[in-house]
C-alpha cells in the first residue's frame, strides 16, 4: 500500500503532495514501482494533529481522487475516519475505506463502507490523534488490541460489510510507546487468529527515529528492517512511503519465508 498524504502536516510528507498534478504523478510512479494499493490521506493523523472539517478534507482528496480513477488500474483506499469523506470517495471510485478508529469514531461509517460494497481497515488507536500518545498504558497489550479490533470485526459484519474485505492493522505508533511498539512486531503471529489480513504500517514512524537516532527522512533502512519483520510474523499489506524499495523487500521475504 504506497501512502498519499494530500496534507499539509503530515510528520513525513506533509505540504509534498498539495497539489493534484504532483500528487498524481506520484501515485502513478508508485504503482509503476509496485504498489497494489494507492492510500489517499487528507488529514494528518500524526500525534497531536488537529482535526478538520470533512468539507476541508474532501476539498483536500477531490481533485487528485478524480484524476487518479483515471490514471490508475490498482484500487484506490480513502484514508479517514469520517462517514462523509467516505461517502465522497467511495461515490467516485475509492473501493477501500482505511479508518483508523476502526468504524468507531462515526457511527455511519460502517453503513457507508457497507452501501457500496467496500473493503476496510479496521486499525487500533488508543484515545485520539490529539491525545494518544500522552502516556499510553495497557494492562494486557495484545489482548486489548485483539480485543478492539474483534469487536470492530463484529461492527463490521452487523452493517453487512463483507467478511472478505475486512483487513485488520494493530496501529502502530498510535497510542503506543516505543516498547508497545515493539512488542506488536515481535507477536504480530497473534493477530492472525483474527482470520483476516493483517495491515502493518512502520513507514519512517518515531520509534524508528528512536530505535536508529535518525530523522524522519532517514528511516529507509528501518522501514524496511521492521517491514520484513513484519511479513516473516504474518503481515499482509505493507503500508509504505518508499514502494520501490519495499517491493524487493517484500518479494524476497514472501519466497524464502512464505
């Protein structure tokens, strides 16, 4: 999954892709490197984010959305977690909704996801973008992730989402310490008892930037350690900024481990 952040502040990207033009010649150039999924963000959801209206955000998606239906033949993911913004990518194309409060944070989001037949990610977060990284505690850190995204499962299936197209992600750096981090790398194996394929997202995160004492736009290497990683413990959709790279990675990976 190669990311598209149309924001202006998003941690790694944000103010790169605010243009429809350059946005989309990027998503091309990532499905020309390899990417089976474009993930459309126009939001940030990095710690301490503010949040902004749907109008705002579907003015942020609606142009580079339009041409990229076009331009591209791989499938197209929103990633919000507002049933409006779903609504308007999915009337135009979108065929996935990534919702990082996995059909929490609106109550009509999984009626949208349903109405049109999409798939979704269904990711873990503690408390909100705003707030989640101020001192996250778990009594039971896999049980609870295990936990959230089970009943998301059921929320899912009682709206009448296909149980096909339902991918679950453990979520990363959201409202996780560098250890929560971690540990969800080293177990990830728990989660494919969910029954459904797992999304796992490392891409140039903070723990990274903790683990190597690098900036963000020097955590190639470490995406890419942590991303194999990932696939050897069961994930099945990488969710990167450097395609290209993690292509290899992953084709390797998936031969001698899978």
């Amino acid at each position: 999954m190669g990311v598209l952040n149309v924001t202006p502040d998003s941690f790694s990207d944000g103010g790169e892709f605010q243009n429809p033009e350059n946005a989309a010649r990027h998503a091309v150039s990532m499905v020309k490197e390899g990417a089976d999924i474009i993930d459309i963000g126009g939001e940030s959801t990095r710690p301490g984010a503010k949040k902004i209206t749907p109008e705002e955000e579907i003015n942020r998606i609606k142009d580079v959305l339009e041409i990229l239906i076009k331009k591209v033949d791989v499938p197209i993911s929103i990633d919000t977690y507002k049933s409006q913004v779903a609504e308007y990518a999915l009337s135009r194309g979108a065929s996935i909704v990534n919702d990082i409060s996995a059909l929490r944070a609106d109550n009509d989001m999984a009626k949208v996801v349903a109405k049109y037949g999409a798939g979704v990610v269904l990711m873990h977060i503690k408390g909100a973008p705003e707030t989640m990284q101020e001192n996250p505690h778990y009594e039971d850190l896999i049980g609870e992730i295990y936990g959230y995204l089970d009943s998301s499962i059921h929320i899912a299936v009682r709206a009448g989402i296909d149980e096909e197209k339902i991918i679950v992600d453990p979520g990363i750096g959201f409202g996780k310490t560098f250890e929560h981090n971690l540990t969800i790398l080293r177990e990830l194996s728990r989660f494919k008892k969910l029954g459904k394929p797992i999304l796992v997202g490392t891409s140039r995160k903070s723990f990274l930037g903790k683990l190597l004492n690098k900036d963000v736009k020097d955590r190639l290497y470490g995406t890419l350690a942590s991303s194999a990683i990932a696939i050897v413990n069961g994930a099945d959709i990488i969710r990167v900024h450097d395609v290209g790279q993690m292509k290899d990675v992953a084709t390797v990976v998936d031969i001698l481990k899978r």
